[in-house]
C-alpha cells in the first residue's frame, strides 16, 4: 500500500527534482509520480423529488441561437441518476498539475459547456468563447484570485490557472442566466458524473482515502475508500430527500 506521503519519499528516492513547492508552500509531486493503477467507479443517484427545471429567456445572444433553454442545476435522468456532480478524491497526492494539458470551459449558444469542469492546482483552464457574441467570464472565489474578463468574438479565448483547491461558480453578467462551477483540485483523481449518474475515476494509486460527492445545490456527500493496487472498487452515493 503505497499512501500520498509514502509516494511522496518514494518519488523523492527516485527521481531527482520530482517534487517543488507551489505559491502557498505546499510541496508537490509530478502527475506521472501519482498515477497509480486502481479505478474507483459507480453512481450518484437523487432519491427525492426532483424540483422543476426553469425554462429561461436566452435573448438577446446571437442569430440563430436557441430563444430559450432550460436550466441546469438539477438533471436527473429515469434511472434516479444525477448529473453534474464532481466525485473526487480527498487525501490523496498533492500533484502539481503545470505540466498536464489545459480542459476547456467553453461558450457556446449563451450557454457554459460543460455545466461543471475541473481542474488540477496549477493545470491550465482555457476559457474560450464559440459565440459571435460578446461574453465576460466573472467569478470570485473564496481562495484564488477572483477575476472578470471579456471574450470580444467568436473564437476568442484566455487561459487561467489556480493555485488553490476549491469550487466556485462562474458567471456571464452580459447573459446573467449563464452560469457555472469550476472545480480546483489537489490531484487529477476526480470525475464529473455523465447524464446517467455515473462516473470513473482511473489510475488511482493504492491507499485510503476520503471520496466526496459535491452538487451544486445539495451539496457533499463523503464516505472512505480503500483502494489496493491494480483494483477497480465500486461507490455509490445517494442523495435523500430532507427529512
């Protein structure tokens, strides 16, 4: 069994320069050094009743654009499944995620795609705009630097990066129905559950763990995980209505 601290001196044992301490001090180690080889997988259901999605007014954004479209807090599918819920794990590796390739927030049709997009401490996010519109993209958060900045046209874009774990939403004050939520984490070991409440997480190095289920408007969820090397684990979480 191979723990965040224990891979941490293994790593350091191994490769030369495999950690460096980030803004806030905290010594972290390289993506390839926290890649393990279990997988933790399963579902995140909502058992209550599911509250009615709004039918929001979409005008003015841009010709041909959809005139209406439909709120996205709460999705949940036949099957009781939730949409849009980050599943990650906490108390794994720190990993310093700078060298790992940017994911995308993009803007398209007046609308955030993905609903929810995580990142790691230090990893690019590219925030681009696929409307002939103007957009902003304001958000402040309680740990990072909070910022507003302006997407002029089609195509236009600008990379950002966090040094903070934390999750936080984002907003379009020119289109105020736009909304968001970024995820910050300490490490690449976290999902976003797809239209059926299911999610995956890959090559998580064996040890044990806290895995945590967070939605944006029921909140988290946290259970342990032990995972050995090479195991695939199953996970659900669930949701219950208020008693």
């Amino acid at each position: 069994m191979l723990t965040g601290i224990a891979l941490f001196a293994a790593c350091g044992l191994a490769v030369i320069s495999c950690t460096e301490r980030d803004s806030n001090g905290i010594a972290r180690i390289s993506p390839e050094a926290a890649r393990g080889k279990a997988v933790v997988k399963g579902t995140v259901k909502s058992l209550g009743a599911v509250p009615t999605m709004k039918v929001l007014k979409a005008e003015p954004c841009h010709n041909g654009a959809p005139g209406t479209i439909l709120e996205e807090t709460v999705i949940v599918d036949a099957s009781q499944g939730l949409k849009n819920v980050f599943v990650y794990i906490s108390g794994g590796p720190m990993v310093d995620g700078r060298s790992l390739p940017p994911n995308l927030l993009d803007q398209i049709n007046c609308q955030y795609v993905p609903h929810v997009v995580g990142v790691v401490v230090g990893q690019p996010l590219k925030v681009k705009s696929s409307d002939p519109a103007f957009h902003n993209t304001h958000y402040t958060p309680r740990n990072n630097p909070s910022d507003n900045f302006g997407l002029l046209r089609e195509g236009h874009e600008k990379e950002v990066r966090f040094t903070t774990a934390e999750i936080f939403p984002v907003r379009c004050d020119v289109h105020p129905w736009m909304a968001a939520h970024i995820g910050v984490f300490d490490n690449p070991f976290f999902a976003v559950t797809t239209d059926d409440g299911s999610f995956e997480i890959k090559h998580l190095p064996a040890g044990e763990y806290t895995l945590v289920a967070w939605h944006e408007l029921y909140g988290e969820l946290r259970q342990p995980l032990k995972v050995e090397t090479a195991a695939t684990v199953e996970a659900k979480f669930e949701y219950k209505p208020p008693q």
